[in-house]
C-alpha cells in the first residue's frame, strides 16, 4: 500500500516506483516506466508523471502497490 500524503489528491507514477524501493531511483523508474513494464489499474501505461489516486492499483516486477488514502 501506497498512502497520499495529507492534502494530496495524487502521487506521480515514477515517484511510487521510488519510494518503494522497486527501482534504484528516479531514472529507472522513468525507464521501466516508458519501456512498458509498468500497469495501473491492469493496463500498461507508459505516462512516467501519471497522476495516480486512491484506489489505483500498480504493478512491476511481480509487485502490487494500491493508493490509499492517509488515515
């Protein structure tokens, strides 16, 4: 799970990548991301500055990370 920061209505795709440690930085995340290995909600996306909100579910490398709200 992926919690919004407060106040926040989105976080960008590559930024998820990142924070959860399933790519070694930014620039991978761009990478993985635009190589079309990267889905949200089951459907590739190749958008690196995705606006991803609660509920959206992603997935790479065998991973799922949904988007919750802060509680």
């Amino acid at each position: 799970m992926f919690p919004l920061l407060p106040g926040d209505e989105f976080v960008e795709l590559y930024k998820v990548l990142k924070v959860q440690g399933l790519v070694n930085g930014g620039g991978e995340a761009k990478h993985v991301i635009t190589e079309g290995q990267v889905t949200v909600n089951g459907d590739v996306d190749t958008r690196k500055r995705k606006k991803c909100v609660v509920d959206d579910v992603i997935s790479f490398n065998g991973q799922m990370i949904k988007i919750v709200p802060t509680v």
